[in-house]
C-alpha cells in the first residue's frame, strides 16, 4: 500500500502537524518505507511460532548470588562528615 500526497497531507491534518509543502515528498517517502516494512514482515511465515504476551517471557538465564565485592563502607563513611550506625547524616532541609 503506497501513500500519495493527499494521504499524507490527510494523516497530517488528523495527527495536527502542520507540514509544509517541501516537508511532503520527505513524509511520504518515509511513510511509505515505513509501510514498506510493514508489508515485509507480514510476509513472513510464521506458522507454529506461538504469540507472546511481552517478550520478557522467555527464561532468563540465572546465575548464582553471591557476594563479588569487597564491603568499603568504613573507609567510604571514614570522610564524611556526620554518619551514624552505618548511615549518612544530613542536615534537614525541608520543614
């Protein structure tokens, strides 16, 4: 399905963009590639592939969870400031 000029100055009427007349062969090529693409990937054969609700479905691969890092709080917490049981302090700014 290719689009003509009047299609696109219609879908830019009914989407409020206001095109100008050297802005329409641009659009109209672009829509059409975008159609074109469209149609190609319709072409494809996907008989016995099942449809998927959101593509995070398929299994993630896990891996263990363990500790990788060395804890640095101290020497981290050594230069500020105010801490206290292991937390940062800092002054209120919002009453």
């Amino acid at each position: 399905m290719a689009l003509d000029r009047s299609d696109v100055e219609k879908i830019a009427h009914l989407a409020r963009l206001g095109l100008n007349d050297a802005d329409i062969p641009r659009t109209t090529e672009a829509l059409n590639s975008i159609l074109g693409l469209v149609d190609q990937m319709q072409a494809v054969d996907t008989t016995g592939i099942e449809p998927l609700a959101h593509p995070l479905e398929a299994s993630q691969r896990l891996r263990e969870d363990v500790v990788s890092e060395a804890n640095h709080r101290e020497s981290y917490q050594a230069i500020a400031p105010a801490v206290e049981d292991g937390l940062y302090l800092v002054p209120k700014v919002i009453d």
